[in-house]
C-alpha cells in the first residue's frame, strides 16, 4: 500500500485547516485572496525577481498558524501530532516580559527544518504554552484551580496521539490512516460549540485574555493562520480598501530600500464570533467573544547573531528617537495626525512617525545590499561555486569579499523561518480586549530553551544553528568546488 510521507501529510493538513478556517473566519478568506492578488501583482511587476525569496508557489501555499495550550502535558501531545508531520520545535520565546504586552505565556515554533522539508512545505505553527505558576499573573488560589481545570480536560483523541506516533516512527502512513489522521488532525483545532462557563472564562479574562482563551475553555482551536506576502505595505492598502480595520502598524522592520530580511507582519482586530455560554444561573445562552484574527506576513533574510543584534538595536533606537520627537500638541492632546477623528488616528500617526525615524536610522546603518549582509557576516546565505567564471589567469583567493566581488562565489539568501518576540508580542497584545493585570513587584520563574526541552520531552533547537549549518554546508562546498582549503 502507498505511503503518504510526512511532507505530504504536514501540506495536506494545512491546506485542510486553511479551509476549515476560511469556513470559520470569512475575513481570512478575504485576506487570501487579497495576498493572492498582491503576489500575482509583483510577480507582474518584478519578474524573477520576485521569487528570489521563495517561489511563487511556495510562497502562495505558505502559512503559518498559531495555536495556544495549557501544560508541558498537552505541549508533548502537540509535539507528537506535529512531530507526525515533520515539524520540530525550533526557538524560544518569552512573551511574559515584553515591556509594554506581557501575555502569561512561554512559545516556541513547530516546523520543518530541513532544506528539502522545507521545500515541500514550509508550514510551521507558533505554539504558546500558558504559566499559571508566573505569580505576577496568578495568585495561589487561581493557580490552583486553573490547573485543576486544565488537568481535568482532554484536547486530543488517543487515536489521533496513536496515529501520530505511527507516523513519526515509520516517516509516513498508509493511505487510509492517513486520512483518518489528517481528518482527527484538523478536527482538533476547530472552534468547539461546549459551552463555556462564562464566570470561569471572566474570571481568567481579567488576568488576561490570553489565559481566558487557553484556560476558559475545554478545548483548543487554531488562533489564526497567515499567508504570506510579496509586498505587505500594498496588502495593507488593500485590504483597508476592503473596509477591513488593519492594527495600526506593521510589525518588525521599516519599508526601505535595502533588502528586506527578517519578518514584517501585521494583522486585523480580533472578530467577534458567536460562542455557547453557560451562565452562572445555568442558562446556555449564545454571546460573543473576540479572540480570532487574521494577520499576514513578509519574509526576508535570516540574520546571524550579529545581524539580530543590530536589528534589535536599532529597533529600540527608533522607539526612543520616535518618543522624543513626538509632537508637542500630539503629546499634549493624546495624538494627533493619522486619519482625523478615527479612533486609531493617533495611533496610527504615532506608527508613521516611528516609521519614518526607523527608515532613517537603517539607511544610515543597516547593510545596503545582500553583498554587504554577506559581507559583515550579518545575514546568512547558501554560497555557490559558479564554475563556468571566466578565468582569467588569477586564482581564487579564500576571502569571502574577493570571492563575491570577483565572480567566484553566488550567494543565495536563506530565507528566515522564524519569529520574532517583539513582534509576536504586538500581534498578541494588539488584538486583546483588556490590558489584563501583571504584578511587576513579584519575580516570575526563568524559563529557557532547556527548561521548554525538559517540559515537551524533545530537544527545542536553536534557530541560529540551523541557519549557520546550512550556510556552512554551502562553503564547504563551494571551497572544494573551486579548489580551495576553506572559506
Ligand atoms: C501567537 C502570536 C504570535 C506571530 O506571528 O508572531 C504570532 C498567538 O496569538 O497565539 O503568531
Ligand atoms: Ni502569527
């Protein structure tokens, strides 16, 4: 009998939760679309160009999802399901000190890591797990009954954690059971209509909305799922053109003229949808609660540690200018600019603002050019041979700079895979209805990529390393290919 290996089953399963979610979210069906459009447009415009960073039908199958759960129990089941389709835990983020958005949650990313893999399709889910032992959120008695809550619920069918063991284990599944397990899959992350206890739900929400969506409920569903973008500024437009409300930035770098590396994201308000409630008197009565949303997102070049380190500078460089040259008047009256009289007028002349210093600052300092990423050993790429160079007398000389400049070596970027905490922050908090309440007086427990590996039972692997491998692999390569001892 045919096997239907992990690559396929991890393509199939987020072609059929990106339906099931478009049945779910109608807007996310809008937002496909519009993606779609945008692609097309500056494939159009662009050429081949535009595929440099993926193509195009890599890019058009391309989402990513997120996904909330309770406990290292139930982040081990999610670690088997996806382990099922060849999705890692990769990086570390902890989303509870964020400065101006803390969310009571630590995270990392499930998704393929090798090149191939990742050819096939890149689907990868951001996973967050809630901390009810963070006693800057959760007094002892809360704490308590959350996790009697969370331990006394069930999120997966056995025959579904039993499949998803099969396929780990033999890399793939036999054609029926891999329709069963696809089907348990996507069944899994759909919103359920149990009636949620709406005191209980309340009760959480004040701490964090978050922690009511995780822990108010007895199941769990996909939070949102992103397409990606060739040119997410015009998305932007467009989809505003639709009349849908877009949060007032678009998170990670500024537009500029230089390469784009990273990831830009950005998203709309959280819908309401309608959702069973059960109220304290024990009426099941239908209410609304807004926790879904769409987002969309632009990838660029993964950054070395340096690279990042001069991302993360500038960021908050451009935070800081951008608070100091707030316009007095718009200080004064709470903000002014953006869309006159709108609601997010001012927060949307703010992000303007903050925009164009950002621009200004990576002009001035932030490589130019894939040739100057490379050569400041701030981006990562795959280096290529190119064997059919003219000769013209002089060999090659093992420098990274020469060999580029020289014709000897192509570089290819390697695209980032990856998220960013900040941005991932402002994607949580922009879509949240209250503030939720965090005690800064008290400390909470330190959590790393060790103590996340301990919770899930499996190794959380280091971004960074991943990338560095494969651009070393690439060197190595390139340096036998032309002869010479290293690179
Ligand atoms: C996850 C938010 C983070 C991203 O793209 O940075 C995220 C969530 O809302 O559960 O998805
Ligand atoms: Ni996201």
């Amino acid at each position: 009998m045919s096997s239907i290996t992990q690559g396929r089953l991890r393509a199939a399963f987020a072609r059929r939760l990106s339906e099931m979610y478009g049945r779910e979210v109608p807007a996310y069906r809008t937002l496909v679309e519009v993606s779609q459009e945008v692609n097309l447009d500056v494939l159009r415009r662009a050429g081949a160009g535009a595929e440099r960073l993926g193509s195009i039908g890599r890019v058009t199958a391309e989402r990513h999802g997120a996904i909330r759960v309770g406990t290292p129990g139930e982040l081990r089941q999610v670690a088997r399901i996806f382990g099922a389709m060849g999705m890692r835990p990769v990086g570390f983020y902890d989303l509870r000190d964020t400065a101006s958005s803390a969310v009571p949650v630590v995270s990392t990313a499930f998704r393929p890591v090798t090149e191939d893999e990742l050819a096939t399709n890149p689907f990868r889910v951001f996973t967050s797990m809630l901390t009810p032992g963070d006693p800057r959120f959760f007094d002892a008695g809360l704490r308590g009954r959350l996790e009697a809550f969370l331990s006394a619920r069930r999120l997966f069918p056995p025959e579904l954690l039993e499949l998803a063991d099969e396929a780990e284990a033999a890399g793939g599944l036999p054609e029926e059971r891999a329709e069963r397990f696809l089907r348990l899959a996507v069944e899994a992350f759909a919103l359920s209509t149990e009636p949620i206890d709406r005191a209980w739900y309340e009760e959480l929400e004040r701490v964090s909305a978050v922690a009511a969506d995780i822990g108010g409920v007895a199941s769990t569903h996909i939070n949102h799922l992103t397409p990606r973008v060739l040119d997410i500024d015009d998305l932007y437009r467009r989809m505003t053109g639709h009349g849908i409300t877009m949060i007032d930035a678009i998170q990670g770098p500024p537009r500029w003229p230089g390469p784009d590396v990273l990831l830009r994201q950005t998203s709309f308000r959280a819908l309401a949808e309608p959702r069973v409630l059960r109220e304290p008197d024990g009426r099941v009565t239908t209410g609304s609660l807004r926790v879904r949303f769409g987002e969309v997102e632009a990838r660029g070049i993964a950054l070395t540690r340096d690279g990042r380190r001069l991302y993360d500078d500038l960021l908050a460089r451009a935070d800081h200018l951008a608070r100091e040259t707030v316009p007095a008047a718009a200080s004064a009256s709470g903000g002014s600019g953006g869309s006159g009289g709108s609601p997010d007028g001012a927060g949307r002349g703010a992000s303007a603002r903050r925009d164009a210093v950002a621009r200004d600052l990576w002009e001035r300092e932030f490589p130019a050019s894939e040739r100057d990423l490379a050569v400041r050993r701030m981006g990562f790429f795959t280096y290529h041979a190119v064997e059919d160079r003219p000769r013209d007398g002089r060999p090659p000389v093992a420098d990274l700079a020469e060999l580029l400049d020289a014709g000897w070596l192509r570089a290819e970027p390697i695209v980032y895979e990856d998220f960013l905490p900040r941005s991932a922050a402002g994607i949580f908090q922009s879509n949240l209805s209250g503030e939720g309440i965090k005690d800064d007086s008290l400390t909470g427990a330190g959590y790393d990529l060790g103590l996340l590996s301990e919770a899930i039972g499996r190794e959380v692997l280091d971004p960074f390393a991943l990338y560095e491998a494969q651009q070393e692999r690439s060197l190595d390569q390139a340096a036998r290919a032309l002869g010479l001892p290293a690179i």
